[in-house]
C-alpha cells in the first residue's frame, strides 16, 4: 500500500450498474475523507459501473436516500469503466465477485490500477457487498454501513489512519 507521504491516491469504486453500491461507496468514502481532512492526499474519487445500462442516471433513490440519512451527500451520475480508468486510477474497488471478474477481464496489460473487491478492507471480514437493488431499504442500510466499514480500512490499509 501507498505510504502517507506519497503522492494523492486515486479511487474508482465499481458496481454492475453504478446506480446504488458504487456510488454510495464513492460518497461514503469522500465524506469520510473530508470529515478526517485527508481530502489533499486523494487525487480523485469516483465511481462507475461494468455496464452501461444506467449511464447518466442519478443513485438509486434509495441509496441516496439512506445516504442522506447519514448526513453523507451524494451528488454522481451513472458512467461505465472505461480502459482509461485502469491508467487514471491506483485503486479500483468492486463490490462482488462478478464485478472483479468482469474488471479483470477488461484491464489493459500493464495496467497500474491494483483491482480488488473493496470489501477486501471491511473489519468485519464481509467481503461481498451485495447488490440491494431488487430487495427493500434495509439492503441499502446493510450496504452502508458495509462501506463505512471498509472506507475505514481502506485508509487504514494506505497509511492515513
């Protein structure tokens, strides 16, 4: 991982759709980010899904919803991965197995990004951060404090906390 010193980090988190774990992950995290004031050691975060069913589309209402119940802002219209992302970004973070799958299959050779599941990071050890679309508002609650979880580690992990 980056030492604290290094140069700002950069952070794409990825879902299927980037309508809901992705962009709740994103939102999450630069929150929790600015409230620690370690804002001028990230580059750039941001998030997009492996497919581009909803490019252009704001959140979920409900995983803005439940972020807002947070206090967390979300502010983020839909976009998919492009091979850019894997030259642009250190980190790009899925939430389950079919995304890292997916990602892996399209990374460029020689690609800089390190592509891992951001449950990677959750203390608790829930590496799948399943996708709460079809099922009701407490998914999108189970999702959210999944991600504070691993924002945290994620700092962690680089050296900020």
């Amino acid at each position: 991982m980056a030492a604290a010193e290094e140069k700002p980090v950069s952070v794409l988190f990825v879902c299927l759709g980037n309508i809901c774990r992705s962009p709740m992950a994103e939102a999450v995290f630069a929150h929790i980010v600015r409230e620690n004031g370690l804002s001028p050691r990230f580059a750039r975060i941001d998030s997009a899904g492996t497919s581009s069913m909803h490019v252009g589309d704001s959140p979920d209402t409900r995983s803005a919803a439940t972020c807002r119940t947070h206090g967390v802002p979300v502010s983020h219209r839909g976009r998919q991965v492009s091979a850019r992302d894997f030259r642009d970004f250190d980190y790009i973070l899925c939430m389950d197995d079919s995304n890292l799958s997916n990602l892996k299959r399209i990374q460029p050779a020689g690609s800089k990004a390190v592509v891992r599941l951001f449950g990677e990071y959750d203390a608790q050890g829930e590496r799948i951060i399943e996708d709460p679309y079809y099922g009701g508002i407490d998914g999108f609650e189970h999702n959210f404090q999944q991600v504070s979880r691993a924002s945290y580690g994620l700092l962690a992990a680089l050296g900020f906390v």
